[in-house]
C-alpha cells in the first residue's frame, strides 16, 4: 500500500471513528440520518423479482445506513443482504443496528476492503456502492472493481453507484486547501468515461451529478470539503 493511501485511511478510520461513535443510526444530525433515496427506489422494484431468495451486496456499507434501511423496505421477503466494510468498528455496529432494527436474518456483515472482496459471477440482484469506491487504493483497483460489480449481478441486476469526484479540500480556519483524502478523484467527466466503459452494455436507468460542500473533521483541523456527486444507476442486460 503506498504512503498515501496509507495516510488517508488513517485519516478515514479517524473520521468515520468519530461519525460512527457519536451519530446513531436514523437519527438527525449527521448523514447517518436517512438512506440515499435512489437505493430506496431500486430496492422497491425488488418487490417484483421471482427468485426465491433476493441478494444484495452493498460495498462499504459503514453502519447500515443503506443496507438496513433496505433489509427494512423488504421485510417480509425472503433477502441476503452482504455487507462489507474495511473498518471493523463499522461491521460491529452494523451488525448492533441489524438487531436493534430487527433485521438481523437478512445482513451478513464481513471485514473487508472492496477491492479484495470476492465478487462471485451472476449472484446479486443489486450491488449497492455509496460515497466509497472513490475509496479503492487506485485508479486501476477502481476500474477493476466495477468488472467486478458487472460481472456479479445477475440478469437484469441493478448497479447503484454514488461516487465522489473533483473532490477540493480547505482548512476551515485558514482557508488553506488541504490534499483531499480520497484514494481515487476522478475529474467529473472521466468519471462518466470509465463508467461508460464499464457498464457500456447495461441500459443507464440514472445519470446526475449534484454539487454538495460539508465540513468534515481532519484531525485536529475541520475541512470545508467541496465535491461533484456522481449518482449512475445500471441494469445489466
Ligand atoms: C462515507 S462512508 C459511506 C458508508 C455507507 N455506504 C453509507 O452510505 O452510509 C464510506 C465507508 O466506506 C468504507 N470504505 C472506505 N474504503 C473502503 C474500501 N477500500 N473497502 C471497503 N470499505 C471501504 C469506510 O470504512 C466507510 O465506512
């Protein structure tokens, strides 16, 4: 791992650490308070599946604020939800809210980094990736990881990607930029262009770019981050 990846997950560990202890799941104050509303609207259209079992895999599930809330939008149905995380914190806790939120039959939690995971070929009705393969340790992991996420879901499996790019980072204080801690910042554009490369053969259901700027801890400092949210959703053919 190089130096810099190195440095920004020890960064990521320290802030997700601090997210993760002080917000509860669902409740307001942090991004932990509700989940993306574009996983709720392809995780509805579940409902219509006839597998036996519906599989879903969400990469760098944090505490659940996504898988949970979709474990919860398909009670009743019979669902594997596999969730991973690099952080192991995070797993305890997702697996604490799988209980607490009486879902605890349908999450699988692992330790794991994505890129490392073992996606198995046709198996997932959904793959869900949320503010984290920007999080992968290059630009080549990165483009490998969404063959991956392709090659995983099944015959009209859903990809639903939300990804950081031309990501800036200031001290908040000084107004000083800072080196954004993300492994991966794609320029806007390219983005589109790997993603278009990857998921070519798949029919595009969702395609927005949103600009969002929050403050983040850094350390001791607390950075004015600015960033393009990328939001594509796939079908696979
Ligand atoms: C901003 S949080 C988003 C969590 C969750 N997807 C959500 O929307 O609530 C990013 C998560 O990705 C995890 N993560 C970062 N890099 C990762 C990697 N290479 N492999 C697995 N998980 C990773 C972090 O530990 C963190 O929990």
């Amino acid at each position: 791992m190089s130096q810099n990846v190195e440095s920004i997950r020890c960064a990521e560990r320290e802030s997700h650490l601090k997210t993760y202890t002080e917000f509860e799941l669902f409740e307001l104050g942090s991004w932990l308070s509700k989940p993306v509303p574009t996983v709720i609207k392809y995780t509805e259209g579940l409902k219509n599946k006839t597998s036996s079992t519906i599989r879903i895999l969400d990469l760098g599930c944090g505490v659940g604020r996504n898988a949970i809330a979709i474990a919860k939008t398909l009670k009743g149905y019979n669902v594997n939800i596999e969730c991973i995380d690099l952080l192991d914190f995070a797993i305890e806790k997702l697996l604490l809210n799988a209980n607490k939120f009486s879902v605890e039959d349908k999450i699988i939690g692992a330790v794991s980094s994505i890129e490392e995971y073992d996606i198995k070929p046709n198996q997932y009705d959904m793959i869900v990736a949320v503010s984290t393969l920007e999080h992968v340790a290059s630009k080549e992991l990165f483009v490998r990881v969404l063959e991956n996420i392709k090659s995983g879901l099944t015959h009209n499996g859903i990809a639903c990607l939300v990804i950081n790019s031309e990501v800036t980072e200031k001290d908040k204080a000084t107004g000083k930029p800072m080196a954004p801690q993300f492994e991966v910042n794609y320029k806007t554009e390219e983005l589109f262009d790997v993603l278009d490369k990857a998921f070519g053969d798949c029919d595009l259901l969702e395609k927005r770019v949103v600009e969002q700027k929050y403050q983040i801890p850094r350390g001791e400092l607390v950075s004015d981050l600015k960033t393009s949210v990328v939001t594509c959703v796939f079908k696979k053919q």
